[in-house]
C-alpha cells in the first residue's frame, strides 16, 4: 500500500490558513457570514489533521526510514504539537463563534497567526524530506540540487541524533 499521509496533509494546511484569512476579513469587514466560514474552516482543519496525523503515524511505523528517522521523527513530534495547537485554537474558536455577537479577538487572531506559520513551517519541512531526502518514497535522485543542500537545511533544524533512537 503506498503511504497514505501525503494524500491528507493538504486538506489540514488550506484549511487552517483558509480559516485566519476568513477570520481576519469577517472581523474588519465586520461580516459574521466569514466568521461563520472562519469557524467552520477550523473545525474542518481539526478533523482533517486527527486523519493526517494519525496516516503520517500509521506510515511512519511501517517505512523504511534509514537515515531520514531522525527528520520524520522531529516532523512527527511537531505534528503533535501541531496538532495540539489546532485543538485548543478550536476550543477558543469556539466559545467565541457560541457568542454570535463575538468575533474573534486580536489576541485570537494572533495565535491563528501563528498556528498558520507552524502548520506552513510543517508543510516547508515535510516536503523537504521527501524532495531532498527521499523520506518515505524511493529517492530517485533527480532533484534541482544535490541531496546534501536539502540536509544542510534539514540538519540546522533538526535536533541532534539521540544515542538511543531507533536506526
């Protein structure tokens, strides 16, 4: 069976960004139909990134990761904190879309902003171990650039190997 985890992780990424723009207009354009999309958008992010999350777990325990383990190891457990951001981003989303009158505060919307640069930070580094370091697919070695420049930029990222992490 081919991974599964590249065919969901678009749906949680468009939608989550989808979500802060629509929050951001509905409340400078005052429009609560955006912020009803804004809502919605996130609950849509949360249930995509539960099926995401647990496909890029279901895949990372099945693949022969080699050298990439340590890069898809850090992607998952960014994943998780990922995860639990949108959670309790939803959570907040919430009890203010409950309150019709309400619309998303500044406070919120910075914290959307900023679960929108992880959830792009996520997306930046899942491709790079797949485009650079063949990490869940078989490298065929024909990229733009030699494998080492994509390392490089994995490696100032990553943290050090663990003496005790699986090979």
């Amino acid at each position: 069976m081919p991974p599964l985890h590249p065919a969901f992780v678009h749906f949680p990424i468009a939608l989550v960004a989808f979500s802060f723009v629509t929050d951001l207009l509905g409340r400078v354009l005052n429009k609560p139909s955006l912020r009803a999309v804004g809502f919605w958008s996130l609950v849509g992010a949360l249930l995509g990134g539960a099926v995401t999350a647990a496909t890029g777990y279901y895949d990372f325990g099945r693949d022969a990761l080699g050298e990439s383990y340590r890069y898809v190891d850090f992607h998952m457990d960014m994943g998780w904190i990922l995860v639990g951001c949108v959670v309790v981003l939803t959570a907040w989303r919430w009890f203010a879309y409950a309150r019709r009158e309400l619309s998303p505060g500044i406070p919120y919307l910075i914290a959307a902003l900023l679960v929108v640069s992880l959830t792009l930070f996520q997306g930046w580094y899942g491709g790079e171990m797949v485009y650079s370091q063949g990490a869940g697919v078989a490298a065929a070695g024909k990229g733009t650039e030699p494998t080492a420049n994509g390392k490089q930029r994995l490696d100032k990222i990553t943290p050090a190997e663990d003496k005790g992490a699986k090979p």
